[in-house]
C-alpha cells in the first residue's frame, strides 16, 4: 500500500481535505504566514542541496515534517521544484497545446471561456491544487509594493513549474514561454470568473 | 605593407553569456554596462534576452555579443543551449545571499558540461552597495576569490546600482577573450606551418 504517498504524480501524494497535497498545502501555508511581505519571494531560489533535502523529507512523509527552520526562500523553492519534478505537471502534458492554443486568443473573452473549459477536463487533484497556488499567488500579489512580486514576476517565476510540453525535447522558443506566462497572468486577474 | 596605419581596427565578435540564481541581478548588470543607468524595476526575465556593446581597444574593435538568461530553473535547459559557442561566461551571486553563493558550484557544472574548454569564466559577486550599506557581507570576498580559483575564473565584487567595478570586470573579460583568440591563432598559424613543411619534404 503506497500509504505515505512516495509517487510521483499529484493524485500519488497524501492529501488534504480539500484534495490538495499536504506538500503543496504545507509549503503555501508556510509562505501565508512568514514570506508574504518578503522581497523577491518564489523569485529568490533557495540553496539547492537544502532544497533537495527538504523535498526528500516531504517525499517520504509529509504530515511530519517541520518547516520552522527553514527560510521562506527554502520553502518556497521546494513548492516550485515539487511541482517541476511532478511526472504530469499541474497542467497535464497531454493538453499543453490545446492550453498553449488558447493562450493564442487575442479576445480576452474568448480566452476566459477556453480555459474554463480545460478547467473543467482537469482531474481533480489537479484543478484543487492549481486554484490553491492561483488563490495563494494572488495573495503574494497584493503585497507586491513590499515584495516586489506583482502578478507578471510571479506568474514568470511560477509557469515553468506548472506547465510542461509533452516533448521535452523540442526546442521551446521565447515566444511559447511568453504564452504559458500569459496564461497564468489570466488566470490571477480573473480568479473569481475560474475559482469561485 | 604600405598604408597600414590607414587599415581600419580588426572586428572582433565575442559571446558572452550571462547565468546565476534569479534576482542576483544579471539583467541589471548589463543595462548598466551598456546604458550606464541602474533600472530598479525587478522584473523577471523570460527565457533569454541579449544586448551587443562594442568596446575599442588600443589594438582591436570588440564587439560582445551579451546574452542574458532567466535564472529560473526550468529555463535551464534553454540557457543550455545558448552556451554553446560561447567564449565567455558570467557566473554571478548576490554578495548579501549565501544560497546564491552556494549554488553557483551547479551552475558551474552545467557550464562546464556545455562550454568547450578554454572558454573564459568570471565570477561576479553583485550588489556591493548593499553590503556596504549593511556593513556586514554574506559572502566574503576572501571566499568569492577562492572559488573563482578553485575554478580558475576571473572574480570581481560589483553594483550593478552605483556601477563599481562594473566596466573594470568587463574590460578584464575583454582583455582575456582578446588574448586567449590571440592565442588560439597562434596556434593554428604554427600547425598550417608544420603541415606545409611536412608536405615539402614529401613525407
């Protein structure tokens, strides 16, 4: 019985009662509480063996660890590179370009209503988990006058953890980085239309 | 030779590209070497940016071709690519931000996988004012001098804000891309030679 959770897909981890993985739940309630008003954070990377350390902590028991010692900068790192090293990212593989196509819209509405369409198609771990870190990074953005974090750096910082093509080979042009960024900047300023 | 006075300056190309921890200030290091104004405005980079700066010196026109890359992980493999050809790289770290210090030793190890060897490395500890301010460094500069040895690299302890250091670093850079070129054509100017030779005595 893979009790603790050691997989590595989202639906794999110990969850909350909410369907979001302690993980994911843990590190954003970290961040809530002491990295609000922090400058640069989920920006400032952390120091990599440590983050790594923490990762593997979490990986093979995530209700027990403690994050009291650790730098928001750790914390928030290991959310990001949890997300990154997920088998599926939060945005599953097999639906980047229709997400990527959409991102394509010049109507804003248009857009809007795409997205909520492929909302909907998400697993539900998926969809609890995104609109989690959606909420929380909206959050980190209405205190961007301290952190310096407004909705464009964090949705910069944030995309590449979440989104992921289905081919890692493929040489990705600046222009399809600007689209994943595009739509996470959507996502944040029209929260209420998505995560109601 | 006649007129050899009158012979425009050789053009020299170089790439130079740019890595480090995101928000070390690599984008604002370059707009303060090519603009010579601070930019605070904090935003993130995307993927990879570049700007060209010609510089001339007593004996050539350099032109550097400067690439700046986002130091957010998953772009990595994107900088990746963009190491190669490379004939300089700067690694750099915020003096006042130990992790960044602590991880330049795996950004090293990308560049080391990617770059051909020869390749000229600087390391730069960046916003100087900062700790000069606070008085107290994160990083010495004892230790930022160690490690650029240990990796035999430039190092240079700059602000990208007040501008400290920041052309002397370059122009260091430049000097050494100049010769180690100089160097390499050297070279293969001796190997053309042995090879003519050889193929005169008909062997």
């Amino acid at each position: 019985m893979s009790f603790q959770g050691s997989g590595t897909t989202l639906n794999d981890q110990v969850l909350t009662g909410d369907n979001v993985p302690v993980i994911v739940d843990r590190c954003i309630t970290h961040v809530e509480v002491h990295g609000l008003k922090e400058k640069g954070v989920y920006r400032t990377a952390g120091q990599s063996s440590r983050v790594q350390a923490l990762l593997d902590e979490f990986r093979r028991d995530a209700l027990s660890v403690s994050l009291n010692e650790y730098p928001v900068a750790e914390v928030a790192d290991t959310l990001k590179r949890f997300l990154r090293e997920l088998d599926d990212s939060v945005f599953e593989r097999i639906n980047y370009p229709a997400w990527i196509s959409a991102a394509g819209c010049t109507e804003l509405s248009r857009r809007l209503y795409s997205y909520e369409y492929y909302l909907k198609k998400m697993p539900s771990v998926h969809f609890n988990t995104l609109k989690r870190i959606i909420l929380h990074l909206h959050q980190v953005a209405e205190h961007c006058g301290v952190n310096k974090m407004p909705i464009t750096n964090l949705a910069s910082c944030f995309a590449p953890s979440l989104m992921r093509t289905n081919k890692d080979k493929v040489h990705l042009t600046g222009e399809v980085y600007s689209q994943e960024i595009k739509i996470i900047i959507d996502l944040l300023e029209n929260k209420d239309f998505f995560f109601h | 030779m006649q007129g050899e006075e009158a012979l425009p300056k050789p053009q020299r190309i170089f790439k130079v590209v740019f890595v480090g921890d995101s928000g070390v200030g690599k984008s604002s290091f370059l707009h303060q070497f090519c603009n010579h104004e601070f930019r605070g405005n904090f935003a993130a980079t995307i993927g990879v940016d570049f700007q060209v700066k010609t510089l001339e010196t007593k004996t050539s026109v350099v032109t550097l071709q400067l690439w700046d890359t986002a130091g957010q992980e998953r772009y990595r493999s994107m900088t990746k690519t963009y190491f190669r050809k490379a004939d300089g790289v700067i690694v750099m770290y915020d003096i006042n931000l130990e992790a960044s210090f602590t991880n330049v030793r795996n950004w090293m190890t990308s560049v080391q996988e990617q770059v051909e060897p020869g390749t000229v490395t600087m390391l730069v500890g960046n916003k100087l004012d900062t700790a000069e301010e606070a008085g107290t460094k994160a990083v010495k500069t004892k230790n930022g001098q160690e490690l650029a040895k240990s990796y035999e690299m430039l190092f240079y302890e700059v602000s990208a804000k007040t501008g400290a250091n920041v052309d002397d670093a370059m122009e260091d850079l430049t000097r050494l891309l100049q010769e180690k070129e100089d160097k390499k054509m050297e070279e293969v100017l001796q190997l053309t030679e042995i090879t003519t030779k050889k193929g005169c005595c008909g062997r």
